[in-house]
C-alpha cells in the first residue's frame, strides 16, 4: 500500500483562495490534506501532530508566508514547506528561498493547478537529505559560480544553485519559472548576442561568452558564461549545462592595469619634473634634462657629482637616510627636502625614490623623481593662512567623502585631536555622532555633492562641550577636465539664529491664529452693522467689513511670504509658459470681464521658486485694481534673447509709484510711506529669489529672469 503523505494547508479562510483541499486529496491517492487558518493555529498543529509536509500562502490573518516559513525552520530545517502565492514578487520570492522555502508556486488564475500543486507536494515530500540532488546541490552550493542545466529547447529549468540570485541579480524561482528571464538582467545592448548563444547552444554547438548585467548600475557588473550541450546515443542534444561567474573585478584589474601603464608612458613622455637614477654608492647613472634646468650644473659637472652633492648642508642627513630606507626596505620613499643650485639659492622640492631592480631581483639603485614645490609652497602658506583663521568649521574631503583637511575651528570645536578626526568618513566623524538624523544627512551631502550638486542644509552637530545648529554644505571641486576632484564641507554656527527663527516663527503663528479669529468676530459684527436699517450704521458696517477683509488678505499674503522664505526658497527649473497659463486661469476667474491675451513659447526654462504662478497672477491683481475701465486688458508677452524677458502691458491701471519702487528694489521704506499692500512684496521676493530684476517703463511692467 503506497505511503500517505500527510500535508498541512494553511490559508486564510476569508480569502479567495484557488485551491481547495478537498480537490488537493482526491488528486492524488498518497496524499491526505488537512488544514489550519492562521500561523498560530498551523504551528499549534505541529508541535502536536506529524506532517509530511505544509503548504502555505503568502497573505495569512496574523504573518505572512514567510514569516510562518521562519517560524518552522527555527525548530524543523528539513520539514518540506510549498508556498503558493498569487502576487508573484520578486523580493518575496528571494525572502522565500533564503528563509530555506522547498518549492514556490505563483497562482495562475487561468490554470487550474490542483494536480500541479499536489505533484509538487508529493515530490517534495519525498525528497530527504540523503538524495543524490541534496548531495549534488551541497557541493554546488560551495562554489561562488553558477551552475544551471536546462533542457535542450530551453523551456526547462533541470538545475540551478542559489548563487544565480547572488550573480544575475534575480531569485532562482523566477529563472524556473521563465528560463528566458536571465535576458532582463542582461544589459540592453548584450541582449542580441545572448540570445544568439542560447540558440547556438539548442543547435549543439559549445558557447563562451561574456555579457554585461545590470544596466542600472553606474559601473557595470560583467558575467562570464561557458555551455556545453549534452548529447545523447542519436546525437541529438538532450540539454545544456553550463557555468555563469562575475567576472567584474578581473576586468577592473585589468582595465586599471591598462590606465597605469598608459599613465606611465605618459608621464615619462611629458613630466616637466626631475627624473634621476644612481647607484647604491649615491653615484647618478641617468637623469633628465630638467635636472640641469633646475640646478644650474651642465652635464659634465653633473657626472662628477653624488646625490647629496645637491642639498643643502642641514638636509643631507634626511636624504640620506630616506635613500638608505629605499635600499635597506626595498620601499618607495617620499621626502621633502631642497635643491641647492650652482648659485646658492635653495628651491623647494618633494622627491620620491624607489628601488631600482634588475630582473633576477637584484638591486641596482635607486629611481625617482624629484618635484618642484615651490609654488605649492606658497599657496599652502596662503592657504593655511585662511584655512585656519575663519570662525565657520571647513573640512576638505575626497570624493568618497573621506576627511583629508580640517581648521582649527572645527577641531576645537569637537575636542578631539587632529589625528582621530582625518582620515576617516565625514559621517563616521565625532560631530555627526549625536543623532542618525546627523549622520544620515552628512552621507547625503556627499552623494548630492558627488553628483555635481550643491548641498546645504541646517543639522544639529556634537562638539565637545555643547551640540549646535549649523548651516551645512558640502560643494565639489572639478579639475580642468570636469572631474571631482575634492569635496569642501562647510559648516556656519547658526545655534542663535535657528533659535531667534524658533521664536519669530512662534510669536508668528499666535499672531496669525489670533489676527484670524479678531478679524472673524469684526466681520461678523461688521455684517450685522451693515444690515441694520439705519444708513449710517450700514456705511459704517460696510467700512468696518472692506476694512476687515483687506486686513485678513494681508494676513494670508503675510502667511504666504513666510511661506516662501521659510522653506528653502532655492531657484528650481520651472516651465515660464505654465506658470502663466497657471496665473492667468486664476485672475481670469476672479476678474471674467478682463482680457489677457498671452504671446509666449510654448516651452521656455527659467530658474525660479515653484510658486510663480502666484506671484504673477498676484501682480495682475495689482495691475488691475485700480482699473478705471470696465473690461480692462493686460497682454503678457515673452521674449528670449541674451536673457527671458516676461512683459506685462496694459491701457488702463498700472502700479503706484511706490509699488513700482518695491518691485524694482528701490524703496526705503519708513513709517509714513509704504506700499498699499503686500502682495507687491510678495511678487519682489520671488523675483528676487530667482536672481532676475524689474524694470518698468509707464504701464509696462517687464521681469527678466536669469536663464536655467
């Protein structure tokens, strides 16, 4: 009699589930299904009844699949676990197979899979530690390489181990289920050719080739594959194996080995340094000829001469004893010391020597190079100069984001010694240690800054005696060739002023909320007034109410400029012609009986805050209040040339002269004389920010932006 296979099937009774157990025992005769709605009620079964098996969903009242997949492998490896899931994730997927999943099953709602799934379950169920595929898969498993065997018309997956996921970048479980699906981790451009190998290898013939994976990484990881097909007793290709290996860093060395020596050759075939080379007895055997132009001595002079013939007196003996370190270390060596020319004058030089060898490893001297350093010099005095007498903390990074430079202010600052602060990651460094949120956004500035951007930012830091608030940046320095170079963090203490801003900004949301709710109880009172029956009582309220009104438009034009300045008000790329379109839809609902006609391109950049269109529709507001006319016209126009021009013209209105001194930043404001409102501020302060100008002649208002 054929030997039950007892499975537990786990699933969540008010779901939709494609399966019924009922259908799973009658699909096969050895299999006997019972059930559990829960994680808790599941793991309760099993650590009172015996299972052969268990087949579970991944959406579950109380975990998940995989969570429930944990649980069991904490007190059974072995017990074959099935989970059979409709959203078909990846990353699920890859959680399954790595918590130790025996098979994964993805619904498909159009196929019924009972007799597939109660295949796989018996298949699982009899698979035990001791199967030759367990012992195949325990060696494959120790290998870095991926090892695959697939059937000869490629529909197949016979064999996979789990460092696929490790090295295509996907879970083994989506290559089974597709074997095609190793192409989507295949670089675009290498698609062809490896489609072009796996029908190569379907018609029998042996294939190496190396493709690119990953096309969202900016260096590519690069895979090495070799396949054989397997023939049987006809000649007929009965299927592929093959072995897949990262092959990333080899190529990395070897591209590396190629620029160094291309960057030798260069160096050799352009330095403008000293070049020397000279016996173990300090005798020169060969040198340039910039040893001649920087010493002053001719050849001939130079050929009767040793190597601490040119150092002054007080520099021999360190010479002498880096030489000795090259000879006796065999190491490279660096040393700042000086030429002493054939006049006397001293000149600043870094030398850097090396063993010279023969080819059977004897030594035969030393080579190197001698560098001018005078000029270095004097901008490391200028530098030190300025580096170190300034009040905001600076540091000089490299790239990677690693400390190469700090001032004395930042030093002191932390209380820690130069020393422990260099050399090290800025966001490993004492002053980004007192939160995450520190450490998080140092990471950040140096990506940003990576990127060619800059990065600014308020962060609060830790010092030795007392945390701060600081203005944080970060800003890359590109060589001539526009690469990065270095990376300069900038830190500004700002404690007092976030705490003045603190203040201000709580002093201004009690005026706000208190100014809203006077003005709501005057406008109420106000309307009253107004509908009394006595004319002069209505007059009054009428006034009282426009009064109110104007002041609460002030108020959320106020709310509205602190807006813009509290938030980063940092110039974005903005599309000029939507931000019009945007303003003038608004002005046209409130004001239906006025004309804006709009002559623009369809598409023209320009650097400002997002909220333009607020400030634009803000001044045809202003434009228009005054108007005298009943249907008035405002025409916006824009013209590009040496820079954007956004020109607002109309007949009848226009701005006040003081409103047009605040617009072109030419008011002196005092107690007596002051612009109507502030939404004419409002519309200075995004110009402004934007880093353009006003400039007004008559009724023409015209705005130049600075181009994106």
């Amino acid at each position: 009699m054929e030997e039950r296979v007892r499975t537990l099937f786990v699933y969540d009774a008010d779901s939709m589930v494609a399966l019924d157990s009922d259908e799973l025992s009658s699909a096969a005769d050895a299999l006997v299904v019972q059930t559990a709605h829960s994680v808790s009620e599941a793991l309760d079964r099993l650590t009172t009844d015996a299972f052969d098996c268990v087949l579970s969903t991944y959406q579950l009242p109380d975990e998940d699949g995989v969570a429930f997949l944990s649980h069991i492998r904490d007190f059974d490896t072995d017990l074959p676990f099935v989970l059979y899931t409709h959203s078909g994730s990846e990353q699920i997927a890859s959680d399954a197979i790595s918590t130790g999943v025996s098979e994964y099953i993805r619904n498909d709602p159009d196929t019924d899979q009972t007799e597939t799934v109660a295949s796989r379950l018996l298949a699982v169920a009899s698979e035990t530690p001791g199967d030759s595929e367990a012992k195949v898969r325990e060696l494959t498993e120790a290998t870095d390489d991926v090892l695959w065997l697939i059937s000869a018309d490629w529909d197949e997956v016979l064999f996979v181990n789990s460092a696929y996921s490790r090295v295509w970048g996907q879970p083994e479980a989506k290559l089974r289920d597709d074997p095609r699906a190793f192409l989507e981790a295949v670089h675009p451009e290498d698609r062809p050719r490896a489609e072009k190998a796996v029908n190569r290898l379907r018609a029998g013939e042996s294939v190496e080739i190396e493709l690119r994976v990953d096309s969202t990484e900016e260096s590519q990881r690069r895979v090495s594959i070799q396949a054989e097909p397997i023939f049987d007793a006809d000649g007929n290709v009965r299927r592929i194996a093959g072995a897949s290996r990262e092959v990333t860093e080899q190529r990395l060395r070897q591209r590396r080995l190629g620029e160094q020596q291309q960057m030798v050759q260069s160096i050799f075939d352009a330095i403008p340094d000293v070049l020397y080379t000279f016996d173990t007895h300090s005798t020169l055997l060969r040198w340039n000829d910039q040893l001649e132009a920087e010493t002053g001595y001719d050849a001939d002079e130079i050929e009767e001469m040793i190597v601490t013939d040119f150092v002054p007196a007080d520099e021999v003996e360190k010479i002498a004893t880096s030489f000795q370190s090259i000879i006796e270390d065999r190491r490279s060596v660096t040393v700042e010391s000086a030429f002493e020319t054939s006049d006397g004058e001293r000149v600043p030089f870094e030398f850097t020597g090396a063993p010279l060898e023969d080819a059977d490893g004897s030594l035969r001297g030393v080579t190197g190079v001698g560098r001018n350093i005078s000029n270095r010099k004097e901008r490391e005095r200028r530098f030190e100069a300025v580096f170190n007498n300034t009040y905001q903390f600076t540091g000089i990074m490299s790239p990677d984001g690693t400390l190469l430079e700090i001032n004395q202010t930042a030093i002191e600052f932390a209380g820690r010694s130069r020393e422990t602060l260099v050399g090290q990651k800025i966001w490993d460094a004492y002053w980004f240690q007192s939160n995450e949120t520190a450490k998080r956004t140092a990471r950040e500035a140096v990506e940003t800054a990576r990127r060619e951007e800059l990065f600014r930012e308020q962060i609060s830091v830790q010092g030795a005696d007392r945390e701060a608030v600081i203005d944080f940046s970060v800003r890359p320095v590109v060589d001539d060739s526009g690469n990065i170079e270095l990376l300069i963090a900038e830190g500004r203490d700002i404690t007092r002023l976030s705490e003045r801003e603190q203040q201000l900004d709580v002093t201004n949301r009690f005026l706000r909320h208190n100014i809203r709710n006077k003005l709501t109880i005057i406008q109420g009172h106000a309307s009253v007034i107004e509908e009394a029956d006595d004319d002069q009582l209505q007059s009054y309220g009428n006034r009282i109410l426009m009064a109110a009104t104007d002041l609460d438009g002030s108020a959320e034009m106020a709310r509205n400029i602190h807006d813009v300045i509290e938030a980063d008000p940092t110039p974005k790329r903005v599309n000029l012609a939507g931000q019009i379109e945007k303003a003038v839809s608004d002005v046209g609902d409130e004001y239906p009986e006025a004309n804006l006609p709009v002559d623009s391109p369809e598409s023209v950049t320009v650097a400002s805050l997002p909220s333009l269109h607020e400030a634009l529709g803000e001044l045809l507001r202003v434009v228009f209040r005054d108007t005298t006319i009943s249907n008035p016209t405002a025409k916006v126009t824009v013209t590009q040339d040496e820079s954007i021009t956004l020109e607002i013209t109309t007949v009848d209105g226009g701005l006040s002269s003081i409103e047009q001194e605040v617009l072109a930043g030419e008011i002196d404001l005092n107690q007596i004389r002051h612009p109507q409102g502030l939404g004419i501020w409002y519309v200075y302060w995004h110009v402004w920010y934007s880093g353009g100008r006003v400039t007004i002649d008559g009724n023409d208002v015209r705005i130049h932006f600075p181009e994106s």
